[in-house]
C-alpha cells in the first residue's frame, strides 16, 4: 500500500454537529464516573512513579500509535520526560527500532485506556508542559459525536489536565468543533491549516503525501 493513497474523509456532517453545545455542556457540568480499569491503574502506577521522580517538563503524547510522534516530540523537547499513551498494544509493539529511545531523547510508551489514564493524571496532579493530540480517529458520522474526545464524558479531564494542548487532524469540522468546546470550556482558540516540510507522524506523512491538508488548534490551558 502506497504512502499516498490515503482516504479523505467522508461524512455525513457539514459542518458542526448540531447537538455539540449541548453534549459539551452536559459534560462539563457532570462527574465522569466510570470506574478506572484494574490494568490502566496498575500501568499509570508505573508511570507515575517515574513522573513524581523526574524534575523537569512532563509532555504528554496521547493516542501516540506506534509511538514515532513520541520519539520526534522527545527530541524537540530534550529536557522533558514525554509519555506516549496509546490503548493498542499492537501499535505499540510495531515502535520500530528506529524510533528506539537514544541518548538525546527520553520517554516511555505506555499501554492504557485514556478515559481512565487521563482522570487517573488528573489526580495526581500531573502539570503538563504540553499535550499533543496528533491524528486521532475522528469518528466521522454524525452519530458517532459522543466518541469524538471533545464530546466524550472525557473531554474535562483533557482540559483539566492543562499545559498546552495541540491537536491535529485531516478533518477540519473535527478540529473546528473541538475548538467550540474548548470555547465553551472557558479557553477560546483559532484553527488553522498546518503543513510543515518535516512529517512526525505516519499518519502527517500519508496524508501530505496523498495531497490532504492538515488542520490544527493550539490553546494554553
């Protein structure tokens, strides 16, 4: 399969979905109750035992795939301990050999659900520096909104989380309602389209290399 016949998007939504404000806010006025998973709590222990011992910047890198966004986010932040959280161990073990950590780069990969890894941060009190969200899944038909992080019970914890939150995706709608709710959440932003010469990800490369733009908000939380 080439790099460069990567699917466009398709969706049934033409723009914002019309009962985003509302889901959003239902949200933000709950408590996520869910009780936490027995393997993410015993994977963020782990994780957090290496965060509490570590001085300096701590840089999430959530649903990192196969963990090249991790290694790249490592190097453009060298003084920082970046945690790449994905909930496939099957992406996970393809983290190729190229990616290995090295001496100028530290971070750890970890197998976990967000919905419970995120609340689970949250307690802790970890401060982010940043928080990446490179190319999740956008969850494209209207019905799906509740899976989109922005409309899932989650959503307050990301933006209880705080640090500078940055997401990318090749669906703009996804990105411009996920700014809507950062806006109703108290943190207004801007969206733009993003293109770099250089791909972090595989998912940035195939969609450059099929001609599809990348869309981006940045907001400090």
């Amino acid at each position: 399969m080439s790099e460069a016949n990567s699917r466009a998007i398709v969706s049934n939504q033409p723009s914002l979905h019309e009962k985003l404000d509302e889901v959003v806010n239902k949200h933000l006025n709950a408590e996520f109750k869910k009780p936490i998973a027995a393997h993410t709590q015993a994977a963020f222990d782990e994780v957090n035992a290496r965060v509490q011992a570590f001085n300096g910047p701590i840089i999430l890198d959530s649903c990192c795939g196969v963990g090249e966004s991790t290694a790249n986010l490592a190097k453009l932040h060298p003084d920082a301990l970046v945690i790449g959280i994905d909930k496939s161990a099957h992406r996970l073990d393809k983290h190729d050999v190229q990616y290995r950590q090295d001496e100028d780069a530290q971070y750890m990969l970890v197998q976990a659900d967000l919905n419970d890894f995120w609340r689970l941060a949250v307690q802790a009190n970890w401060q982010p520096t940043h928080h990446y969200l490179l190319y999740p899944n956008p969850w494209p038909k209207a019905k799906h909104l509740q899976r989109r992080w922005h409309g899932a019970a989650i959503f307050p914890s990301i933006v209880q989380l705080g640090g500078k939150l940055e997401l990318r995706s090749n669906w703009d709608i996804y990105v411009r309602e996920f700014a809507r709710a950062l806006q109703l959440a108290g943190h207004p932003t801007q969206v733009s389209e993003y293109a770099s010469d250089t791909a972090i990800t595989p998912f940035e490369r195939k969609y450059w290399a099929s001609g599809q733009q990348s869309y981006r908000l940045v907001v400090d939380l």
